[in-house]
C-alpha cells in the first residue's frame, strides 16, 4: 500500500506526458497530411492516435493507485481497463511494423510503391490493425487460462491476466515480430548501401565529364535510420517486461509480480512516449511543421499580449488628456 502513491504518480506523469506528446504530434501530423496528403505520414498519425489512447487508458488507472488505501475496483471493470491499454499498446507496436513495413516497400519496390500502398490499401491495412489489436487486447476476457483465479485491487496487468498471456504473446507475436524487424532493418540496409555505391558512380561519371556535383546523403539512410530507432525503442521498452513475465510463469515460486508491474511494465508503456519524440527530433517534416506550430503559438501571444496592454492603457489616455484641456481654459478666463 505505501508503495502504490508513488506509482500512481508516476503512472499520473507519464499518462499526461503521453497524451499531451502525442496530441502535439497527432496535430503536426495533421496539418502536413493536409499539405501534402502522404500515405506514409497516416501511419506516423496512427501511431500517434495509438499512443494517446494508451495514455488515456493508463490514466484511468491513477485514481486508484492514488487513494489512501488503495481503492478496490470491481474484477470486470479492471479486466476491461486492462483489455483497453492491451489493445492500445498493441495497437502502438503493430503501427512501428507498419510503418517498418512501409519503408521497407518504399525502398525495395520505388517504382510501384504508389501502385501498392495508395488510399485503399492503407486504410484497410489500419483497420485490420485495430481489429487484431483488439482482438489480442480482450483475448484473456474470453480464455480462461489466461485470467488469474483470485482477485485482489487494487487493478493492475497481473491483478487480472495470468502471465501465461505474456507467454503466449511473446511467443506467438513479440518475438517473430521481432525477427521480421531485424529482417526488414538488414535488407534495406543493404538495398539503401546499393543506392548509395550508384550516387557515388554517378557522381564520380559527372566529375569526370566536368560536371561534378558535392556528394549528398541518399533519403534511404534517413528511412533506415528512423525505423532502426523506432525497433530499438520498441525492443528496449517491451523486452524485459516480456522476458521477465516468461520467466515467471516458468519458476512459479519466484515471485516477480512487483518488478513486472511497477517497473518493467512502466518501461513498456513508456514506449508510448519515446515515439512522438523520435519523429519530432529524426523526422524533418514533423519537426519543422512543430517548429512552425511554435511560432504560430508565439505570434499569437504576442497579439494577445499587445491587444492586452492597449486595452488595458486605453482608459488612462482621455485622463491625461484633459488636464492641459482644463488648465487652458483656466488661463484664459484669468486672463479676461
């Protein structure tokens, strides 16, 4: 019991953090889909959608966490708020593979990229996200081996999930996901050094034609890196928690529920808070369309600020005015 307060602040801090990261970023994200109406960026938009909504799931948490015992909640209604931050955090990981995907087509087949991912193809491959998503999340909700026997508040994952739905999902999906990233990740490496090898032959023919331009870095790297950054948080993140949890359902008499879930589960869930801010920092149209955000912001306090001051100055300027009026017409009676 004393040690839920600080968790529930912790958990307090990092579910504002998430929400309000991801909704800067959700809205930046917006706007250049308006300009610019690019595939790729509704899946940086998904992503974003579903790290808030894990942010707002989290939160729902921190009431009990926060009071003073711990509030009891009700079996069901904890399992339910636990199937949500499941599905949203599904949702969040099965994005970056999308997106992973995404690059990977984008490298591999650029001259039918657009053929294959246009509008239809997207929004299908979003929605079938967010139904397997959901499907993982309310999954235990209807197995009954993975829901625990007995129940004591106050919620948590493991209040109400049994460890072996860990298992199941590292086995059945975390880890071949993550075979698949380091297959996507080593193969556009390699395709991304073979475009660099041809810049530089194309470039080495111009110089010696006389036409030589300064070398530049091809946009494959760029592609490369963000989505090397992207597996790397999302592997740092979720694969303790993962592990941890194998390895309580394989020694049962170890007893790692506190570690799981007031450490290692946190450090999942704070994945969610790493991702809007790889793409506001690597990504240069997110970044420059959240700087431009900025000084819209600022230009607009500034407005307000000036129009403030010039209403509030406003009532002193008839006062000062009058005086030398009066004194005026004093003179000029005293001088008849």
């Amino acid at each position: 019991m004393e040690s839920s307060f600080p968790f529930g602040v912790t958990l307090a801090v990092l579910a504002s953090l998430i929400i309000a990261a991801n909704a800067l970023v959700a809205v930046a994200v917006l706007l250049l889909i308006h300009k610019n109406d690019g595939v790729g960026l509704c899946f940086t938009l998904n992503l974003a959608v579903a790290d808030t909504l894990l942010g707002v799931a989290i939160s729902g948490l921190v009431t009990d966490q926060l009071s003073s015992p711990p509030r009891p909640t009700q079996k069901t209604l904890c399992s339910l708020r636990m199937a949500f931050v499941t599905s949203s955090a599904a949702a969040s990981v099965l994005t970056v593979m999308l997106i992973a995907f995404d690059r990977y087509l984008a490298i591999k087949q650029p001259l039918r990229y657009f053929q294959i991912m246009n509008g239809l193809m997207a929004g299908s491959c979003i929605a079938g996200l967010w139904l397997v998503s959901y499907l993982i999340g309310f999954l235990p909700l209807g197995v009954p081996i993975f829901q625990q026997t007995t129940y004591q508040g106050p919620c948590s994952f493991f209040a109400v999930f049994h460890p072996r739905f860990v298992l199941t999902l590292s086995c059945v999906g975390f880890f071949p996901a993550l075979l698949l990233f380091v297959f996507f990740y080593c193969d556009m490496l390699k395709i991304a050094s073979m475009h660099s090898q041809q810049i530089r032959k194309m470039e080495q023919a111009g110089a010696m034609a006389g036409a030589y331009r300064p070398p530049r870095t091809p946009s494959d790297f760029k592609a490369v890196r963000t989505v090397a950054v992207l597996i790397g948080s999302f592997t740092l993140s979720w694969t303790p928690f993962l592990i941890t949890g194998i390895v309580q359902v394989a020694c049962q008499k170890c007893y790692l529920y506190l570690v799981l879930e007031q450490y290692l589960w946190l450090l999942g869930v704070g994945n969610s808070l790493l991702n809007p801010l790889i793409y506001a920092y690597w990504q240069k149209e997110v970044r420059q369309q959240l700087y431009q955000m900025a000084l819209g912001v600022k230009k607009g306090l500034t407005s307000f600020l000036l129009l403030l001051s010039a209403r509030d100055g406003g009532p002193e300027g008839p006062r000062e005015s009058s005086c030398p009026i009066t004194t005026i017409s004093h003179s000029q009676l005293h001088g008849e």
